[in-house]
C-alpha cells in the first residue's frame, strides 16, 4: 500500500493492551460459545434427521483460508447450516458463512445469525476474512436466485453472478473449494411463490412450500422433510494470478465461476444418477 | 488537550478560546473568551501569529441542540475558522480539525470495518451527519485551496473515560442503557485519554491526513452494559424513534438520533493509518468502558465535585505563539 504519511518511530516497547472482554463475541458477531450450544443442538438433526455424508471433506484445508461455494436450495435453506456444522465438527474449525446483508434488519434472528457465524457478503469483510486472517467462508454464488426456485426447477444451477467470488479469492489469495449439494431440494420445495406478499412483508421473496400443506402453514416454515443430505466436495480451484491487486479481468473472472458453475452441475447429475430414494440416498 | 501542550516544551505559547471559563486547571495557557462560531478568530490569529490551530469544537452529539445550533456552530465555525487560517498573510502552518465517526453512519449495508476512504451506504438523515459531511467537505476545499498547510481530520468513535460526559456516559451512570430490542449490535470506543494523546500527536509530528481514531476492537453493545453494571432498557425494534420520544422527554434515556442506527447495526472502524504513522494507544473498545466504570465507580463510593468535563462544549483552540506577538498589526 502506498505511504506517502511521514512515519513517526514508534515508542518503546509497551505491554500489549488489556482488553476486558466478558464475552467471547468477536470482531464478526460470532461467538464460539453460542456456536457450541447450537452444534449441540443441532447434531441430532445433522446425524438423524438429514443423515449427512460428506465425500472429500480431506479436501478443505485445517489451515489457512479457504472460500467455499456450493449450490443453494430449499425455500428458508436447509443446506447452509449442514455444511457450516460438518466442517466445524470434522476438522475443528470456525466456518463463516456469507450471505445477503438484508439478515442483519431481522431482529433476535439477525443476531443469532451473526453470533453463530454469519455475515454480509460485502467484498471488504470477504477480504479481510480470507486474507487477512485466513479463516474458512461459505458463499452460495447462485443468491437468492437459489432457494426461490421451484420444484420444477430443482438441480437446475443459476446463473453464478457475475462471478463476484471469484474475484474475492483472486485478490484474497485463497483457492475456491466447491461444494455439491444434494437433498436441500427436497428438504423444503418450493410449490409457488407468493410475489405480492413478499413485497408488502419486505422479503426477497414468499414460498409456499410442500412443508405448509404437510405441516401447516407456520410450522410448514419451520419444520423440513426428512431427506438423506449428500455433501462432495471438488478439487480446490487456484488461480494463477497476484493476489491483492484492483481489478482482475472481467471476461477471465466469469470465465472462471462458469467453468465452477459447470463442474458443479455435472457433479450434481452423477449424485442425482447415483441417488436410489430421496429419503435414503 | 491544554494540560498536555503544556507539558510539551515545544509549544512556546498556549491560547484557549471558548464560550466559558476552563475547566481543568491550567498554568501557562491563556484564555479568551469568545462567541460560538467565533467571529473574533481572524483577529486573533492576525494579532498574535498563531502557526497551529486545533480545532475542537465541532459538536459530535445532538443531545440539547437544535438542528440549526448544529449547523451554526459545525459548519460556519468552521468556514470562519478556516478563513482565518487561509486568510493572505495569515502565519497559520497547521490546522487539526476534530470530526467523528458518526460520518459513516451505521447501516446493515456496511463493512464490518470502515477505514478512511470507504464510503459510506446509509442515507443522509441525521442534522449531525449532514453537519460533519460539509465541514470535511469544507476541509477538503481548504486543503485543495492551502496546499503549503498542513491539516489533519481525526475522526473520533464515541468517546468514554474518566470524566468526560456524553449521552452514553449518562445512561450508563444512571445504570439504564437503551438498546433496540432483538438487536446486539458491535460498537467501539475511544478512551477520552487516547483522544487527547491523538490530538496531541498529530498535532507534534504535524501528521496530514483523515484518520479515524478508535480503541481496536468492538464489544456488543449488551456487554457494555453489563462490563458498566447497567440494565438494558429495550426499544420497539419497530417505530424506534418514536417509541423512544417519551422516556427522551421525560429525561429517562438519552438516544441522540444519530444513534437510532448505531444502536441497530454497530459500527467499526479500522484504525491502522494512524497506528502506522506511529501511534500507540493505551485502551482498548472495551478498555475504554472499564476505564470509566472504574472512575464511576469510585465516584459512587466516594461520590462528591464532579466537573464534569464537557469538552464538547469547551472550544479549546492552542495556538502557538511564534517569536513575538506583533502589536499594531491589528487591522
């Protein structure tokens, strides 16, 4: 970074600063104490009710970042707090997951989502979590456009943006690890979307799902269906480029989340052809 | 900030300027009493050939103040204090402007950390934000327009310590914080110590630049309470201004409108350009929240004469007097 600031020799050796904390909350709202308690209380739904095999979970790092991307489904999504809580346990290691800013509006959610490890997917936040600190992300490419598909549309991936996390690990430094997903799907489909409430209720968008008419319509959005969740995970993806710079090629940046995008679509047909039973595997 | 030019040798020659008296002792400063957008300045600096101007009395919280006082004081303070400082002629070298991170605003569009140059997201709807955003604009022109001047902005996060008074410092004192309820925001801190340290810091090595100035870390806005002994005292999430216009009327709570969205998104902001000029703080976010329980605690045990330093009220302006003041140039 260019300094044109004349720098003042520092002063002598001081003691490092006491720093009073009471809690363990850090600089992202997350705090590893609440994530422990909802760990533990969400491994029985994690080994029980989804069933969750992962293949290639060798393939994350236990050191250094990483920015992880994989397909995103189910109309209030199933998938991220599976994958965030299957990483955590198995390689021991804090997972942020990073989603649309609009989480940190919502009151008591809101904050229960930052303190177990959620925040916006602004690019300076991104950065300094892979670059600077090295820790694991999460990020679901596809956005909203994701889980507000409908059932018809399932296992079909969304257009990756304009390839945002590719630029991010470019300049970060950090390989892209993606990730397919199968079962959130099924886990909570969406029939048909209700466009006129979710204006009037300030939501990216209202489903009415499969889950409202089996358990009614407020347990409906709470309460998934019982599929068997399949996690695999591909070969990290480098980029042979500096890191740290302003901008990178646009064409070479979509270029590259298209080719991810791809690589992820095959993957998901061959589990899909794989799968025997949506509730089995 | 007085006390702490005095005690640099360097400084030849302190010269206050406020509304009211000082209230810390002081020894070898002088002190002039003047009107709040002080029109007397360009006098002042004519008369006695001041080379550094520090000016500390932009208003960074709205409490008791009228949208328009706000206005007068921020904005044409300090286009008059500017003036003086540009005026043809003028023996002014340095100029040191207090701003605050209130600048950025606080919204659920915003980095986690702001440094100097980010922009900020939430819209402009606080008088005391349109206040800071003109002033830094006024600054800017004046740096563009005085390239041989040396002029630093130091953006303050809110202040705590020892004595200093602010909104936040009396709801903690009366052990009643309010706070949004459903939200935990992460705020951050500055030790009213490590204010003036930067003040003077700047000040000495004659450091140009915006900075923001800020203890490292944040700390949710409950563990403040709870690090203070306070109790929380919830808002509707919904309606919140209007929800908190009773017990601000009745003098329950102080909420300064400009922290409605500070109280519901937090905000941080990265302080490593002034470190890496040099600087070393002494405090902590949450050092800076311990290091006034502890004064407050002492002062409930101990209780009794609590000046109560209000230095946003104080104008404190140190020039430096250069060789001789020049009689007669008075014009």
């Amino acid at each position: 970074m260019p300094s044109a600031l004349p720098v003042v020799a520092p002063h002598e050796e001081i003691p490092p600063l006491s720093d009073p904390r009471r809690s363990d909350v850090d600089e992202w709202g997350r705090s590893e104490h609440i994530r422990s308690i909802t760990r533990r209380l969400y491994d029985p739904i994690y080994k029980y009710w989804f069933r969750v095999e992962w293949e290639g979970l060798e393939k994350i790092p236990t050191t250094g970042g990483a920015l992880m991307v994989a397909n995103h489904a189910g109309a209030i999504p199933s998938d991220a707090p599976a994958i965030m809580h299957g990483i955590e346990k198995e390689l021991g290691r804090p997972v942020y997951g990073m989603a649309d800013y609009f989480f940190r509006t919502v009151p008591v959610v809101g904050t229960l989502w930052a303190r177990t490890g959620g925040l916006p997917a602004h690019p300076d936040n991104a950065y300094r979590l892979l670059h600077d600190q090295g820790q694991l992300a999460l990020v679901f490419p596809e956005g909203t456009k994701g889980p507000s598909k409908t059932y018809s549309d399932r296992y079909r991936l969304r257009r990756f943006g304009r390839g945002g996390f590719v630029e991010i690990a470019m300049r970060s430094g950090v390989p892209v690890i993606p990730i397919a997903v199968v079962g959130a799907e099924e886990s909570m489909p969406i029939l048909f979307r209700m466009n006129g409430l979710a204006k009037t209720l300030n939501l990216p968008y209202f489903p009415v799902t499969a889950n409202d008419f089996v358990f009614g319509p407020i347990l409906g959005k709470v309460a998934y269906f019982p599929v068997k969740m399949k996690f695999r995970v591909l070969d990290p993806v480098t980029f042979d480029v500096d890191p740290g710079l302003e901008r990178y090629s646009k064409s070479r940046v979509m270029d590259e989340a298209e080719q991810i995008r791809a690589k992820l679509q095959d993957t998901i047909h061959d589990m899909l052809r794989e799968r025997r039973s949506v509730w089995f595997g | 900030m007085a006390q702490a030019l005095e005690a640099d040798p360097s400084v030849e020659m302190i010269l206050g300027l406020g509304t009211g008296e000082p209230r810390v002792p002081l020894e070898r400063t002088e002190f002039v009493r003047a009107d709040q957008t002080y029109s007397i300045l360009n006098r002042i600096v004519r008369v006695t050939q001041v080379d550094t101007i520090v000016h500390t009395f932009l208003k960074t919280n709205s409490v008791g103040i009228s949208g328009r006082m706000l206005h007068e004081i921020n904005v044409i303070g300090t286009l008059n204090l500017l003036a003086a400082a540009g005026a043809p002629g003028s023996s002014v070298r340095q100029v040191v402007v207090k701003s605050s991170t209130h600048i950025y605003g606080a919204s659920e569009k915003d980095p986690t950390w702001f440094r100097e140059d980010t922009r900020r997201n939430a819209p402009v709807r606080t008088r005391l934000e349109g206040s800071l955003i003109e002033v830094e604009a006024l600054v800017r022109d004046f740096i563009v327009d005085n390239p041989h001047l040396v002029v630093s902005v130091l953006r303050f996060a809110n202040v705590l310590g020892t004595d200093i008074v602010t909104p936040i410092s009396i709801g903690l004192r009366r052990r009643l914080l309010p706070c949004i309820a459903g939200f935990d925001p992460l705020v951050q801190f500055v030790e009213e110590d490590d204010v003036v340290r930067s003040l003077e810091f700047v000040t000495h090595h004659r450091i140009p630049g915006t900075f923001n100035v800020a203890g490292a870390g944040k700390l949710p806005w409950s563990e403040v309470a709870s690090i203070a002994g306070a109790r929380l005292f919830p808002l509707s999430p919904i309606g919140t201004h209007s929800a908190a216009a009773p017990f601000r009327w009745v003098g329950l709570i102080q909420v300064p409108v400009e922290m409605e969205s500070v109280m519901r998104f937090g905000r941080g902001v990265d302080t490593s350009r002034l470190v890496d000029s040099g600087f070393t703080y002494r405090y902590t976010s949450a050092g800076a929240v311990e290091s006034f329980t502890r004064a407050n605690n002492l002062r409930r045990s101990v209780g009794g004469s609590d000046p109560g330093y209000r230095y946003e009220q104080d104008v404190e302006q140190f020039f430096r007097h250069s060789p001789a003041v020049v009689r007669g140039s008075e014009g």
